[in-house]
C-alpha cells in the first residue's frame, strides 16, 4: 500500500503540474490572437488570475466543493480547516471533513492542489472572451468570485458528492465542471461589456480583427496539448497503468481530430484553412473528450474530437451572428465544445471500461437513461453559472465599472491599463539632436 500511496501521489503531482503549465498555453494563445497594443493586458491577466485563483480556492472554495455538506453546497472545511478524509494515505478510518475525496489514496494536499490548477483553468478561459476592453480590476474582482464561489458550488453538485452526483450525471475530467463553467461565465461578460470598438459594423457587417501573433498562438496551442495529458488522465488520481494509457490516447486521438475537421470547414466555409480555426479545433475536441475519455473506446475518440470541431467553426461563427465578440473563440471552444464532450458520455460511454460507473451510452446499447441524465446537468450547470455570472458582471459594472474608456480601448489597454508596451521596439520614436 505505501509504494502504491508514493507513485499515486508523484502522477497526482506531475499531473497537477502539467495542468498548472496550461496557463502558459492560454496566455499565448489569447495573446497571439489579440492585438499587439493589448498584449502586456493578456498576458498580465493570465498570470495574475492563477495567483487570485490559489487564494480563492485555499480561502473557500476548496470547502464549498468538497467539505461534507448538502446536495447543494459543501458546509465544512473552509479556510483549508479540519482537513482530514479517509484517503489510506493519511492514516483516517473514518468519514471527516472532505469524504467525497476519500476515494483517492493520494494525501490531502496533493488532492488540493491538482483540484485548484482546475480551478484555476476555469477563471482563465473567462479571460479571452473578454480581451481588449475589459477593465484589470474588474476581471480580478470577477474571477475571485468565480472561483470561491460559483465554480465550487457547480463542482459540489458534480465531484463533490451533491446531486448531480446522486442523479448519475458523470464528467470525468470536466468538460462541464471547468470548461462550460468558465463559457457560461465568460459568455455573460460578454454581453455585459458588448463588443469591441469596430468590430461590428452598422449594417451588420462583421469585421475581421486579426491577431498579431499566430506564432505565439499556435505554441499556446502545443502547450495546451500537453497539458492536457495532465488534466484527463490525471483525474484516475492513481497511476494506474491501463487507464492513463488509454486515457491518453483518447485525449489525443480526439485534439487531432478535431484540429483536422476544423481546418476542412474553415476551408469550405471560409475558403482558405484558416489557422485560427485549426487552433481553436484542436482544443475543442480536447475539451469535447475531456467528460468521457475514461468511459470510451479509441475510436468513439476519433468521432467525438471530430463532431467537436467541426461545431467549433459553427460555433465562432454563430457568435458573430449575434454580435457577441469574443476575440479568441472561447466561448464555442469550452461553451460548445463542453456540451457537446458531456452529451458525448451518454452517447458513447461503454460499461466495459470503468465497470460500475456510467454503463452504455445510446450508441451501445444503453438507452436514453444516461444521456437524459446528462442533458438535465447541461441545462442546470448552464442556467445557474450563466444567471449568477450576469448578476455578478452586473454588480461590478454599477460599482467599479467594467469597460475601459474607448480612447483607451483604441490607444490599447497596455498603456492605459499597465503603463506598458510588449513591443516597445516597433513603436517609431523621434529623436532630436
């Protein structure tokens, strides 16, 4: 059992820590697809977003979401109090503070920080949805509050025993607990904030607002990749050696086709095999795969990476549609992408790879029972992040504000926000003798 306890616990961590590394990916991703004159603004708020992260989630939101409590929210073990389980690794017997981590082996620590690198990921999905005109107080107020609060309550009804666990609603590494979290959040800022200065025309039209950066986009991208072979198979919190194996694969499998698809409709719908979208492909099939990809086969993989992306093009450009702009494509990545991948486990779960948990999806044999218990967590998790989110968004607009002035907006956020330029080098600069 020790040796068992020791390698669970060195995966948990290189797992948590791959997980943490994300953050690096979504900087450069949604650095590369704004703007130049905001690019100090991106990268500052995915960097301090982890920072309000840990002490949101250490503070409080650790104790909503796993401290025993009701259906609805956890009651015990705020501010990291009476942190005792009954994982063997710490030596308890009985139920304590946190029993619905009990089932893992690895100490109470390791559990804590894997669980707040998502945590963390989920606040900074907000953040490229709201780019280039969002006020730096403002996002750090919001995504303080996401994650002591709204974040954990979601994550109570689904991985800490509340009742969505108890309907039989399963996600295994998130596709609704962190990425349609994050969308459901990010899409209400959205609206509250409206647009960006230029982006919509008059009559309609959508204008194109190109990143500065592809570069950097697409090594966000890779960065994003490998993190996420920390972010699925890490959540067996356990080294066990099939499962990651086969966990692994299924996250990989579903990226590449994803990104594939995705380029194919870019090139039908867009004419050209646009790079944005290839980008924004490959992470919607990670996230479309990341609810079932320990209850499926390699090949249910490749079709549910592939229907991921291919809603992702669809996705991005119904938001344009409606005239909601988000300037990284955040919201039909983790929003549709998150639906689809928690529909998915009804669709495609088999009983044969985790026996005793979710049985067959429709597509083998198992009825509508699965998938019409994961619709009605869809419906709920949406409706309620979605409404708290807006009156949040809401309250810091009446309070501090929310969007920057739009000569500053125009002049760009790093100098108006940070006294700042990424580029300081590419500005012309007058010398006098």
């Amino acid at each position: 059992m020790e040796t068992k306890v020791v390698l669970d616990t060195m995966w948990v961590l290189i797992a948590g820590m791959l997980v943490f590394f994300m953050n690096l990916g979504f900087a450069m991703v949604e650095s590369g697809f704004a703007r130049a004159k905001n690019c100090v603004n991106i990268i500052s708020k995915n960097f301090i977003v982890f920072a309000v992260a840990t002490v949101a989630f250490l503070a409080v939101g650790w104790g909503l979401m796993y401290g025993d409590g009701n259906p609805l929210i956890g009651m015990k073990g705020l501010f990291f109090l009476g942190g005792a389980d009954n994982s063997p690794a710490i030596g308890t017997a009985y139920q304590g503070t946190y029993s619905a981590m009990g089932w893992a082996s690895v100490p109470l620590l390791a559990k804590f920080f894997f669980q707040l690198v998502f945590a963390g990921t989920a606040a900074t999905i907000v953040s490229g949805a709201v780019a280039e005109r969002i006020k730096y107080l403002s996002f750090i107020l919001f995504s303080f509050i996401l994650v002591a609060f709204v974040y954990p309550m979601i994550g109570h009804w689904i991985w800490g025993g509340g009742w969505l666990a108890k309907l039989g609603f399963f996600d295994f590494a998130g596709s609704t607990v962190v990425h349609s979290v994050g969308a459901w959040a990010a899409l209400a800022g959205v609206i509250v904030l409206g647009p960006r200065v230029g982006k919509y025309g008059k009559d309609g039209s959508v204008h194109v607002i190109p990143g500065h950066n592809m570069t950097s986009a697409m090594i966000g991208c890779f960065v994003l990749w490998l993190g996420w072979f920390g972010f699925n198979p890490g959540s067996t919190m356990a080294a066990d050696p099939g499962a990651i194996s086969r966990i692994v694969v299924t996250t990989n499998v579903a990226a590449a086709a994803g990104a594939l698809l995705a380029t194919a409709m870019a090139w039908i719908f867009l004419k050209k095999p646009d790079i944005g979208m290839t980008i924004n492909g490959a992470l919607g099939g990670l996230v479309g795969v990341t609810a079932s990809c320990a209850y499926i086969s390699v090949s249910s993989a490749l079709v549910i990476g592939a229907a991921a992306g291919t809603l992702i093009v669809g996705g991005v450009l119904l938001l344009d549609k409606f005239h909601l702009d988000d300037p990284v494509g955040a919201i039909a990545v983790h929003g549709m992408g998150g639906i689809f991948g928690t529909l998915a486990v009804g669709l495609f779960a088999q009983e044969a790879f985790m026996p005793g948990t979710t049985g067959n999806g429709l597509f083998f044999g198992g009825g509508l029972s699965l998938l019409a218990k994961q619709a009605t967590g869809v419906v709920a998790v949406g409706a309620t992040v979605f409404a708290v989110s807006l009156a949040v968004w809401l309250a810091i607009k009446a309070t501090v504000g929310i969007r920057v002035t739009e000569e500053e907006e125009i002049q760009g956020l790093d100098i108006g926000e940070h006294g700042n330029r990424a580029y300081p080098d590419f500005v012309q600069t007058e010398f006098t003798a």
